[in-house]
C-alpha cells in the first residue's frame, strides 16, 4: 500500500509496469536493456473518491487514456530501478496535487478609484470620437 494522504492510500496491485528499451544515443547497451519504466494505473478501480478522480483526469490531461488508464514514463535515470522509483513518485505528487480541493472564489466588487478611472477613460473615448465627427452648418 503506498501512502498518498492520511487519507488516500493506493493499492499496489493496482499499479502495473512495462520496462521498454529506452531511445536515442547510449552505445551497445541501449539496445539491451529496457531500463524506461511505463508506469499504467486504471483510474476506474481505484479507490479514489470521485472529485479527486476527476481532479486527476484534469490534471494528467494527455496521459490519461480513453479506457480511464493512466500512464507515466519514466526515462531519466539509466537504471530501471531509479526510472521505476521516479514513476511513483511522479503518481503520487499527481495524486496528492488532485487531492487538494481548489480554493473557492469570493466574489469582490472594484475599488472606487478603479471604477473612476474606467469611467474617465469612457468619457475621454468617448469626446475624441465626438471631436472627429464632422459638423455641418445648415
């Protein structure tokens, strides 16, 4: 069980990993060794409450597959160990990010000054557009 808050807590069960060699330069050995660490976890089984699932669909965006699954690579380290240490570290910051509620918005009004100012700049607009018009004698 990987602790995530005091009160979220992921089951590792839930968590799969695919090793995948790693791309670009790096000699001989790149061609050996699968050292990237594909992290995927379905959302859907997890026990995350709803808000901090949907939270977390909005938050990982791209990575989120259309089956609910969710899935990080790991490609910085050169071992698969480090990159498989790195992909959970990245889940549960992610996972922690979603668990807090965004603030509410308080409704405020604008300063005085500021409603001054707007209704100075309206007036001014407004005689520069006067001032441009023709006026005719009759």
């Amino acid at each position: 069980m990987l602790k995530v808050t005091d009160q979220i807590t992921l089951d590792e069960s839930l968590i799969e990993f695919q090793f995948i060699r790693s791309g670009g330069p790096g000699g001989q050995n790149v061609n050996k060794v699968a050292t990237t660490a594909q992290l995927r976890f379905n959302l859907e089984s997890a026990a995350l409450p709803p808000e901090v699932r949907q939270r977390l669909i909005r938050l990982a965006g791209k990575r989120v597959s259309q089956e609910g699954i969710l899935i990080l690579t790991g490609r910085r380290f050169r071992t698969q160990e480090r990159n498989r240490e790195d992909v959970i570290d990245r889940l549960l910051r992610l996972v922690r990010q979603a668990a807090v509620p965004p603030r509410k918005r308080r409704a405020t009004k604008p300063s005085a000054s500021s409603v001054r100012k707007r209704l100075e700049h309206k007036r001014h607009t407004a005689s520069k557009k006067r001032e441009r018009k023709d006026q005719f004698d009759d």
